[in-house]
C-alpha cells in the first residue's frame, strides 16, 4: 500500500474497531450485573410461592399433589427443585452437594440465600409460616460475558460495527488524503510545465496547515512562472530589437560593396554570412519564444501524409545537392489536429536535423504509421538518419535549446542549435511526444508520436 | 529613361535613408514615409511603380495599410514580414501582397526582387498584339492591356496573379512546376518551404471562382505544380 489513502482508511479503520472491541470488553468485566440480581429475586419470590403451596399441600397430606407442583414447576423452567421438611426430602429430586451445603449454610436464617457455582447458580429458599421447611433449587447459569454479549445478535452487531467504522474511516481519510492527492496532482503539472496551476481554492477548507501549504504552492508556482515569463520576454525582446540594427547592417553592407573595391568582397561576404546566420538564429528563438508563450493559433485536421510529402520533397531537394537523400519508407492514412504550420515546421526541423547529420551517400528514412489500439491511437513518425548518432547520455539533451553535442561539426552543418527545441515544444504543445535514440547499425532515430484526430 | 519611383513605407528612418542611399545607386527614386497613414495616402495619391511596405508599423499595420491600398490600387506592394513570423508572410500574401521578404533582409536580394516585379508590371512592346490575348472557357486574359475578364467582366489581378494566370494559361492542359512558376512569374529560384506560389494560385482561384461548380478551374498536381484545365472533364 503505497498510497496515502489506503494506508488512512486501513489504520483508522482497525484503531476504531479495536477501541469498540476493548470498550465492549471493559463493560463486561467493570459493570456491576444489574440484572442479575433482579433475576436471583425473581427466583427466590418464585421459589418461595411455590414452597409454600408445596408444603402446605405435604402438610395436609397430599404428598402426591406437592410432588406433581415440584415436578410441573422442574419441567416448565428447567430447573431442579426440592422441598426439605425437617430437613427431609418432602418432593421434588434429591439435592445435589451444592444445594445441600447451602442448605446447612442457610441453618434456621429467615432470608433467602443464592450462590452461583460454576455455572448453576443454587437457591436455599425458606417458606414462610413454615420454619421446618425450606425450598432448594439449582437453576443452570449463563455466564455473565455470555450474557452481557449476547451470543445470538453478535453477528448482526458486528456487520454493524464493521460498516459503521468503515465508513467513519473511510470519510476520515479522505478528508485526510484528498488535499494531499489534489497538491500531488498540482506538483505533478507543474513539472509538465503547466504553469498556470493553481491549488489554493481547491484545498482552502482542509484546515489551516493544509490550506497554507496550498498559498504556499500557488505562490511558488506563480514566481517560477513570473521567472520563466521573464527570462522568455528578454529573450524575444532582445531579439527583436537586434532585427533593426541587423536590417540597418545589411543595407549598409550593400552600399560598402557599392562603393568598396574588388578586394573588399572577401571580408564583405564574411559580414553578409555571418549576419545571415544571426537572422536565422533570431527567427528560430522568436518561433520558439511564441511556442512557448501561446499555444496552437489554428485548429485544423491535417493530413499528416501530405505534411511529410511536402517536408520530404523539399528536404530532398535541398539534400541532393550535397549528396545525401531523404525519402518517405512507409506511410498510413492519419490526420492529427493542430496547426498545420507548426506541425510542419516540427516535422521539417527533425528532417532537417537528420538530413545534415546523414553521412555522404545516405539516405534519411521517414516512416508514418499508426500505432496503438482503438481507444488511444497515436501517429507516429519515425526519422533515421545514418549519421554519427547521439551519445547515449546526450539524448534527451538534444532537444534543449542551444545543447550541441560536438561544437565543431555542428558549424560545418549550420544548425543553430534551436531546431529540435523548436520540434520538441511544437510537438508537446500538441500533446505528442518527441524521442532520440541510437539506433541499431548506427544513425539516430528520433520518433514523434502525436494523438489521432478522432 | 525616367527612374522608377519607390516608396518605402518604414517607421525606422535610417534604415529608409539607407535603402534610399543604396536603390538610388541601382537606378531608383526612392521616397519614404514613417507610418502608415502617410505612406497609404502617398500611395493612392501618386503613382509608384511599387510600394515596400514593413508590416510592422506602428498604430496602422502594414497589414491594414495594404487592406486599404488594395481597395483602389493594384500598385506592386512588396511586403518586409518580420523573420520568425511565418503566418505574417502567408497573411500578407493572401491580402494581395505580390511578394514578401523577411525583414531582415539582403540588400542585394530586394532589388532583385523589386526588378521581378517591374518585369512582370511592365507592358510588352507594342508587337503582334493580336497573339497576346489568350481565351480560354469563359476567361479571357490581355496582355498588351494587363486585363483579365471573366464571362466579361474584369478581374483586378496584383502582378503576381496576371502573371501567374498568364503562364499558367500559355501552358494549358499542361503541368508547370512550382520551381518553374516561380522562377518565370516571381523571377527567382524556387527554394524549398517557400509557399508564395501557393498562396498566390490559391488567391487566383478566389478570384476567378470555380469553373463550373465543383471543379477547380487550376488543379493542383501533388508533388508537381500546378495545371490549367481545359475543355469538359
């Protein structure tokens, strides 16, 4: 039991039953036998009415008619009945130890005596306006626990108690465990980069401790938010603002070409290559800055087929000129829902990556199917490139903005280091998953499974 | 020859003077305005050989400034999208932009662009002007008077759309890749993820409406180009 919940239930549970159990115990042994006692009076009233019909009918000498009441009295509670005259047997059975021992102990008392032995409990009644007379009876005793738990309603009463418990113990604990479960829960999207969870409202009447906790998480997660939002926003401002300078710097470049001698060109096609590769890095960081600030801007079905013909056709194109091929190796019939242009450049990022990683003479393969049974079905896209592959350890890091495995290749390929960031969000903010792994004969496959449009 | 006008439309000033500096070394007059209002009231007033217009202005868009430009003028309007901003270029190209260049841009690049877009403005010499009209089904394009007509009435046409119809139209019946649409009616290389072409097909089909209902009047050929039909199918 690893869960909270359970663990409560349980424990309450157990502590309740075993506190009505020990109670019900103390009762019986502490509490002092109400009616018993009225019982034993009974009996000795009883017992002493009847001696003295009894007697006064072996007084008179119906001897046969005491011994038919004694008998008839036997028979109807059970019990074992004699009446003593002059310490004889006058009707009824011959007394058992018990009842002759109290007999002698009784002696010539007025009062009635009883005495519980074992389990029989012993009468010595005398009979009045009769003093050579006395009325002994043995009556078989319940024990006092036996009576006091009442053996015959016990199962009825324990169903009772266990339901009873149960459901105290299980209100208690969810009361217990639910703001607990509902901050979990909170914790765990926030992780997923949910940042606009928040858990105050939801947990505010779980008393004090709790209900703290919760502002406390809310304020956190607004702060980690606030940070996130900041250091996004300086990052697509500082990207902006450079865009001006940069336009600025390319006419200027122009008219210094217009006006510059031969010699000039070289350093002059140094500037115009490396403001290029500026352009296209801001581009890339304000595409990833607006991924991460909005979500998909259109909702479309898009035929995911079409996405990778036109990605694969215009990958091709740009490949074959350096000698390296990409071509579609499998293909389903799936549409996804999203927006077209960003699903596309996410798709053509990875292509893109896998193509000029690819060695001279390959070929990236792209693969679309379907995968899953009915009721989750995903698209899954599968790109395998026959490059160098991806360090094993570096393989969830490639999809962190700037992350680059070996500086120097990368320069030789152009990648600006944000292209499979870009693919990353794009893909999670359609609720689908990107992943690399190294595949077998060398080369890396980087999988993108998204959710069907149903 | 008198100097093709230009106007820029930029609210940042020096990057205007030196583009004016820069084109009026390759042969062009240059004149510029910093917002919107000024530049689309400049533009409908007087006649430009084409508009270069930033999208990114403050208070009116280069968006809204294209919107109100198109609804009396069909002057080439070259639009500066901002890198980045993907939709920006699309959008501007289905609002009747002729061509888009991702600010920033390369000089050497603008000019180029700006030259395609003269070429395809430009009227053909005055010869054989009986062969420069071509009819098919009830469109009928002039190319001596840059006029579509469609079961007789005009169609307003940006640059881009006249000259797209028109190779599309020489070519009927025929497929025309995109990398040869681009290059003969936008004047350059075709490159992968460039949409233009697309767009600028999609906005054309807009405008002529269907052939008949339910049929395409240019059909798009996947993974090849597009085709003009022709005749009953």
């Amino acid at each position: 039991m690893r869960s909270l919940f359970p663990r409560l239930l349980v424990s309450f549970w157990v502590s309740l039953t075993a506190v009505a159990v020990a109670s019900t115990f103390i009762q019986v042994a502490s509490s002092p036998p109400a009616k018993f006692i009225r019982r034993s009076q009974l009996m000795s009233e009883t017992l002493r009415l009847v001696g003295e019909d009894a007697a006064a009918r072996a007084g008179s000498g119906d001897a046969a008619g005491a011994e038919r009441l004694i008998r008839g009295v036997e028979s109807r509670l059970g019990i074992r009945v004699t009446l003593l005259v002059d310490d004889r047997v006058a009707a009824g059975a011959q007394p058992t130890t018990a009842m002759s021992r109290l007999s002698r102990q009784q002696g010539n008392a007025h009062a009635a005596r009883s005495e519980e032995i074992g389990d029989v409990e012993v009468f010595a009644v005398p009979v009045p306006r009769r003093p050579d007379a006395r009325i002994l009876a043995e009556v078989p005793n319940v024990p006092r626990w036996e009576r006091l738990i009442r053996l015959e309603t016990l199962p009825l009463r324990l169903l009772v108690l266990f339901v009873v418990s149960g459901l105290v113990s299980f209100l208690l604990a969810r009361y217990l465990s639910r703001p607990l479960q509902v901050l979990r829960r909170a914790t765990q999207r926030l992780a997923r980069g949910e940042l606009s969870v928040r858990v105050a409202p939801e947990v505010e009447s779980a008393g004090t401790e709790v209900a703290e906790l919760g502002r406390d998480f809310d304020r956190m997660a607004e702060r980690v938010a606030g940070l996130l939002e900041a250091q996004h926003r300086l990052l697509r401002d500082v990207s902006h603002e450079l865009r001006s300078p940069l336009a600025r710097v390319n006419v200027a470049l122009e008219l210094a070409r217009q006006r510059a001698g031969a010699d000039a060109s070289g350093p002059l096609d140094r500037i115009e290559r490396e403001t290029e590769r500026l352009n296209e890095l801001i581009g890339q960081i304000l595409t990833m800055s607006r991924l991460e600030s909005d979500g998909p801007t259109r909702s479309e079905t898009i035929d995911l087929s079409g996405v990778l013909d036109d990605v694969v056709s215009n990958a091709e194109f740009e490949a074959k000129g350096r000698d390296r091929h990409v071509a579609i190796v499998g293909r389903a019939p799936v549409s996804v829902v999203g927006s077209r242009e960003i699903l596309h450049r996410a798709i053509e990022n990875v292509v893109r990556n896998a193509a000029s990683f690819t060695h001279q003479g390959t070929t990236v393969e792209v693969r679309l199917s379907e995968i899953g049974s009915n009721g989750s079905t995903k698209a899954r896209i599968e790109v395998r490139d026959r490059g160098p592959g991806v360090p094993e350890d570096a393989l969830t890091e490639i999809f962190r903005p700037f992350y680059r495995v070996g500086t120097a290749r990368d320069r030789l390929t152009g990648g600006t280091g944000v292209g499979l960031a870009i693919a990353d969000r794009a893909v999670r903010m359609h609720g689908g998953s990107v992943e690399a792994k190294n595949a077998e004969g060398g080369g890396l496959i980087v999988t993108i499974e998204l959710p069907i449009a149903t | 020859m008198e100097q093709p006008s230009i106007l820029v439309i930029d609210d940042d000033v020096e990057l205007c003077d030196l583009l004016a500096d820069y084109l009026s070394q390759e042969g062009f007059h240059v004149e510029t305005a910093h917002d919107g209002a000024t530049g689309l009231s400049r533009a409908t007033s007087e006649a430009y050989a084409l508009v270069v217009l930033d999208v990114m202005l403050p208070r009116m868009t280069g968006f809204d400034v294209l919107r109100k430009l198109r609804e009396s003028s069909t002057v080439p309007v070259l639009m500066l999208t901002a890198r980045g901003e993907d939709v920006d270029r699309i959008v501007g190209l289905e609002m009747g932009a002729d061509d888009y260049l991702p600010k920033p841009f390369n000089a050497r690049e603008l000019v180029a662009r700006i030259r395609a877009v003269q070429r395809r403005s430009a009227k053909p010499d005055e010869s054989a002007p009986s062969r420069d009209r071509m009819a098919i089904g009830d469109v009928e394009l002039d190319v001596g008077a840059r006029t579509v007509r469609r079961a007789g009435e005009e169609v307003a046409l940006t640059s881009a759309e006249f000259a797209l119809l028109e190779v599309l139209l020489r070519a009927a019946g025929r497929v025309v890749t995109r990398e040869d649409l681009c290059e003969r009616v936008l004047g350059r290389r075709f490159s992968p993820y460039d949409r233009s072409i697309d767009v600028h097909v999609s906005n054309l089909r807009k405008k002529l409406g269907d052939d008949r209902p339910g049929r395409e009047r240019i059909k798009t050929v996947r993974g090849l180009g597009y085709l003009y039909a022709t005749g009953p199918a």
